[in-house]
C-alpha cells in the first residue's frame, strides 16, 4: 500500500498574476505557505479476487471494469497520464482534512498526491520539480481546467516560498527560509483562519478572470509589485506593515472579478476590521471557502467574539511538500501476479 500525504497551501500575495494566460507575457508572482492540512491518497494493486477491476473512493464509490469507465475526472486522466493499463486492478482512495472547493488549493493537492502515489506504485521515485510540472500538465493541459500555476508549485515544494513566473514559463522557486525563525513563528501567531463555508467552484470564478486579463491589467501589475513589497516587510520584520498590506492586496483582488466577493464576504471582512484585524482576504479565487485575517494578539480575542458564528481553524506552517507517508508495496507482497 502506498499513501501520499500533500498539504493545503495558504497564498498571502500575488494570486491572479499565476494564470499561463497572464504570467506567459507579463510575469507574475505569488507569496505563499503550506500548512498542516493535508490530503491523502491510498492506493494499492487490487488483488484478483473480486468482480471488478478497480475501486475509487471519493465523494463516490466506484466500482469499474476498465480506468475508461471511471468517473472522476483527475484519477482518470491521472491513470491513463502515467501510462496505466487494465492489466492490474487499482484500487485508490481520498481523504482530506479540510473541505474541497473552499480556497485551500485542495484540487492541486489531490493532483499532486495522486501523481506521487500513483508514481510510488509503479515503484519510482519522482522529484518535487518533476512532480509540480506533472501535477501542472494534467490539471491545465490534460483536463483543460482554467486553474492557476501556484497551487500545483506550493503542493509539490512545501514551505513558504516567493514563487516567481517567468515570460515564457519558466517557474522561479525561492524558499523564504533565510528569514529569523523567530518571524515565521509570530506571522504564524498573528494570522487567524476561518471557515466561511463550501460550495463555489474556482474554475469558473478563474474563467471569468482570465477574460477580464486586458481590463484589470493594471491591478495585476500592481499585485506582482505587492509580493516583492511584502517579501521586504517580512526580511525587516515588519509583521504589522505585511498585515496592512494584505488589505491592499485584497482591495486589488476583489478588482479582478465581480465573483471574487460579495456583500456577505464583505460583511464578514468588515467586522474583523472593525474588531482589530489589519487585513486578510478569501484564500482561494472568490466566492467563499476560508478566510484568514493578520490580527495582532491583543485584539485577537476582539476578533473571534466578531466572528463567533464561523469555525476558527488552528494551523501550522508546515515545510515538506507532497511525501509519501507509507510504502509498504515491497515489504508486504501478499498477492503475486502469474
């Protein structure tokens, strides 16, 4: 059995310069985290006894005699990518700490931890590089799906990291691990997260940003200047300077689509505000999912009586990527093909 094991991601700055359709031509960068919410991915070789040939377990239960047969759209594309066959059954299931289609990045890290496990059965190894390109090329070129370029990188690497996008394509990573220890520690201290609710689909609200890519041009160029700002608050130490910049770029996100908020998610930001925060914003396109505002500790109490009707979710940053957590395919071969 194999089971891969990928974090969520936590993007501060530069979401929505991470589009091929806008970064190939201008550039863009993103500032980012992972933390300690993961998804997980178990699969194995399905031994020869039952009537069917392979098992997916998501949200569903399938149960198919061919990989053509199967519904989800990722495992299917996923197997067929890395070059698997009928020939032996599959038998794979997800599992997630936190809820999908909330903003967390949680469809690139089921693309990432898939194509991890997927590569450990076939008794391979794959690197971090290697595995973020792989994730990219399924997701964007396979699936066709109008998702950025951050989400695959921050899975695959882990850590927080200054991802740059070059013209052309090429992807720039520069962990943030030169930064006091002690920084890290009290940014993790000071921001606070919070479940809204579920149920927006990204595509869509990134479907509408990408043709809106001329019109808010600006704000974009704007946005890839906030991260290299924020990078140099966070070397200085300026903790409170990066939490007020996050409501600048925040202003600037909602900018880029009319679907990116809305008057409840505005109504929600408003009373952190009012109650002490310096800034947050939605973690993922728009819509809904989680929130995280930079709330000094003094007025973090202040913060969660504003909030008290959503869950307030405790995080660590976390630093490994997407790791195979067990690979016991080897050590406990049960069941030998003829």
């Amino acid at each position: 059995m194999i089971i891969s094991r990928t974090p969520y991601r936590m993007s501060f700055f530069g979401g929505g310069t991470d589009y091929p359709a806008w970064y190939l031509e201008n550039g863009g960068a993103v500032l980012s985290t992972t933390i300690d919410k993961y998804c997980y991915i178990t699969c194995r070789y399905l031994p020869h006894f039952f009537t069917h040939k392979h098992t997916i377990v998501w949200s569903h239960i399938e149960s198919t005699q061919s990989i053509s047969e199967i519904l989800h759209p990722a495992v299917k594309a996923g197997l067929q990518y890395l070059e698997f066959d009928d020939s032996k059954g599959i038998e794979l299931h997800h599992l997630g700490d936190l809820p999908a289609r909330t903003g967390t990045g949680s469809s690139s890290s089921f693309s990432v931890g898939l194509i991890n496990a997927l590569t450990r059965l076939k008794g391979k190894y794959i690197s971090k590089q290697e595995l973020s390109k792989k994730a990219l090329y399924l997701e964007q070129e396979i699936l066709k799906e109008s998702v950025g370029s951050q989400d695959q990188v921050a899975a695959a690497y882990g850590g927080f990291n200054l991802i740059e996008f070059k013209l052309g394509g090429e992807i720039k990573i520069t962990p943030v691990a030169v930064l006091d220890c002690n920084i890290v520690k009290e940014l993790q201290e000071n921001i606070m997260m919070f479940y809204i609710s579920a149920g927006r689909f990204a595509p869509a609200i990134a479907s509408d940003i990408i043709s809106n890519v001329t019109k808010t041009s600006s704000s974009l160029h704007d946005m890839t200047q906030l991260v290299y700002e924020a990078n140099s608050l966070l070397r200085s130490g300026d903790l409170d300077g990066f939490g007020k910049l996050l409501h600048e770029g925040w202003i600037l996100k909602k900018s880029l689509s009319n679907k990116t908020s809305n008057s409840n998610i505005d109504a929600i930001y408003d009373a952190a505000k009012r109650a002490g925060a310096l800034g947050g914003k939605l973690m993922g396109a728009g819509g809904t999912g989680f929130m995280f505002f930079y709330v000094p500790k003094d007025k973090q109490d202040n913060v969660s009586k504003a909030l008290e009707n959503f869950i307030h979710v405790k995080f660590s940053f976390e630093d490994k990527g997407s790791h195979i957590l067990l690979d016991n395919i080897n050590k406990e071969e049960i069941f030998v093909d003829e």
